[in-house]
C-alpha cells in the first residue's frame, strides 16, 4: 500500500451508504498511516459467549456462575457429583483446546487484556507477560490439576473440543462462539433429548474485570488496483455496496425462485441447482450484521442468540494495537507466540512451577519482545 498500488477510498467512500455502514472501527483498522485503501468484509465485534450445562446445573441445585471463583466451584461440581446423572464419573468443568483456545474471556477476567494491555502509566503490555495472564494460568493450573479441565487439551483441536461438549462430556465453554450455538443445541438434542444450553456473561474476575475480546470487525477486506480506470473503480464499488444489502443476502442463501429455490409453506427450500450453480459464491462481500442467528434456528434460539448478541456489546475488550505491525512484530511474533502457548502449557499442566512464569517473561523479552515491545509503543504514541 505504501508503494501505490492500491487506490485510495477516502474520498469515495462516503458515496456509498450500505459500505457505510460499517463500523468507523472496521475503517480504522485496516487504514495504513490513517489513509483508508480497502473495503473491510464486516464481521460482528464481539463474538464470543460462554456455553454452560443448564441441565447440569439444575440436577446439581447449582446458580449459574458469575465470578470466577463460582466457575470454580461449577467446574469441579461437573467432574466430581455426576452433573448428567449416568452413575459414571465421565464429565469434566471446562472445555479447553491445544493452544489453550477457548479461553479468550477467561484472560479478560483476569484483566490481561486483548492481545495488547495499555497499562496504568498509559503504555502498552503484551498480554502474555501481563500478571494477569500469570494470575489466570495458576487459575487453570489449579482445576487442571483437580481433573476439572480435560487432561487431553494439549493435543485438541477445535472441532474436537466441540464434539466433547456435544456429546456431554465439558459442562462449560468460556470462549465459545454465538453463531454456534444454534447448531450445538441440534447437535447436542441428538445425544441427549434432556440436554440444554445457554449462554451467560463472560466470568467476573478477582478484580471486578469481565469482557470478550473484541474482534477487528472484519474477515479480510477488499482492495482496487490503484491502475484501474475510475470508471471501472466506480463498477466496482457499486458492485460491493449492493453487495451489503438484504437483497443481496437473501439471493445468497436462497437464489432465484423457480431456479434455485421454491416455497413450501412460506419458507424457500433449496435444491440442487443451487449448490451446482454455486450460488453462495456469487456473493462475496456481506451486509454488516451484528446480530447473527442461525438459519433455520427456533424462535427461541434465535431470541437467545440476538439476546446475547446485545448482552456482550457493551462488554468488548479492544486490542489498542490491532492496527500495528511493526518490523520485530514481522520477524519475532510467531516464534513469541509459540514460545508462550508452549510455557503456559507447561504451567497449566504442572510441568513447570507458576512461579517460572518470571523466568519466561525475561526470556520473552531477550527473544525480542522487548524491542516488539518498544516499537508498538512509538507506534502507539503517533497515533
């Protein structure tokens, strides 16, 4: 972008009022030095919920948790007194995958912030060598060690963290996500008739913290080559601003009527033309929908989805850094993040002392996160 071959949409964009809709945070984190060269797919801010056993919490006589010393408490009441009632001791508290993934509102309890902290002195942290981050690791620590988190976490992957809660194995997802759970109550009423889901606030730390990590707004975004003619930059923005209309989603999910699709009591049905048509693809930009529901849901799913949807909107935790993207950011942050999510593996598991989180920290910093770290800063200053 900084050598010229996008065109630059600052002056247009204000021409096309569906792309306006767009959230002004969406602009901004795609803009390079404050200049606007992309068209930002939109996606929901805040995106995650925290999945729990309502049924379990029932058979056990259980309030839903609030704080994180009640999730405690939950969690440990799932493994150990038989929440599902089968005589077996097959449950476990929290759902965890490799990685540590289904966690993001765990970290924001413990106010480690969302990737980047900005800190009392009004400078930035990286949130994996905050001392919230070592206050929540001795938290997981301490249920892992009481068999209130899956012992196979290290080596789960996302669908199969999603399977164990389907077929009633976790009681608790703290980082999962609105748009699934449509489809985990199907899924989970297959196994169980009985079984059922909802969705509460992210838990309330030590501190008094709670939030959901709040997302850049998009998923890709879209840029014109800066040698097309304005004619045909033209074409193309009026393409993605029809794009962002309800008509242009309702021909995506559905197509054309007769072709694609046909009613059957008031509802379009789909066949087969559709998926050879590959309909869903002609559409490659969206409408910025912030209250996402399942297709096809219940009424009542989709009133808990569009309820928790409004719930967390005032609960996101921004990133001040998600912008940045510094040289040592480029070089270093891979081997960082690996060099993380390998240690705090080791602590949660009790390979390794909480208290060598200290140790980690210095080596995190000599393995370049201190000058990451420096350069965010000066970034952050000129913003």
């Amino acid at each position: 972008m900084k050598q010229g071959a996008f065109f630059k949409l600052d002056d247009i964009i204000g021409n096309y009022k569906n792309l306006m809709e767009t959230p002004q945070q969406a602009f901004d984190n795609v803009k390079v030095d404050k200049k606007l060269y992309s068209v930002p797919r939109t996606r929901p801010l805040q995106t995650n919920a925290v999945l729990i056993r309502k049924d379990w919490l029932d058979n056990l006589g259980l309030p839903v948790p609030v704080t994180t010393e009640d999730f405690t408490n939950v969690a440990l009441k799932f493994t150990t007194d038989d929440p599902d009632k089968n005589g077996k001791a097959d449950t476990f508290g929290i759902g965890v995958g490799e990685d540590l993934s289904f966690l993001d509102q765990l970290w924001m309890a413990f106010d480690a912030g969302n990737g980047w902290r900005k800190m009392e002195d009004g400078t930035l942290m990286n949130s994996d060598v905050t001392p919230g981050r070592k206050e929540a690791l001795g938290w997981l620590a301490d249920l892992y060690k009481q068999g209130a988190i899956d012992k196979d976490f290290p080596v789960l992957k996302y669908t199969q963290v999603n399977d164990k809660f389907i077929a009633g194995k976790a009681g608790i997802l703290i980082g999962g996500g609105i748009a699934n759970y449509g489809q985990f109550t199907v899924d989970m009423k297959k196994v169980n008739p009985n079984a059922e889901i909802i969705m509460i606030d992210p838990p309330t730390g030590p501190s008094g913290t709670k939030g959901t990590p709040q997302s850049a707004g998009l998923y890709g975004h879209w840029v014109i080559s800066s040698k097309a003619s304005q004619e045909k930059v033209n074409k193309i923005m009026e393409i993605l601003d029809w794009e962002a209309t309800d008509e242009a989603m309702n021909f995506k999910r559905t197509g054309i009527e007769g072709v694609h699709y046909k009613l059957d009591n008031g509802a379009p049905v789909v066949n087969d033309q559709y998926n050879a048509d590959g309909v869903i693809n002609l559409i490659a930009h969206n409408k910025y929908n912030p209250y996402f529901t399942t297709p096809g849901a219940t009424e009542e799913v989709a009133q808990a989805q569009l309820d928790q949807w409004k719930n967390i909107e005032q609960l996101g935790v921004p990133n001040p850094a998600i912008a940045a993207l510094t040289p040592t950011m480029q070089e270093k942050m891979v081997d960082l993040e690996k060099y993380s999510t390998e240690t705090f593996i080791k602590i949660v598991t009790g390979d390794l002392p909480l208290n060598s989180f200290d140790k980690y920290v210095e080596e995190w910093m000599n393995k370049g996160g201190k000058k990451m770290t420096d350069e965010v800063n000066e970034w952050y200053k000129q913003q």
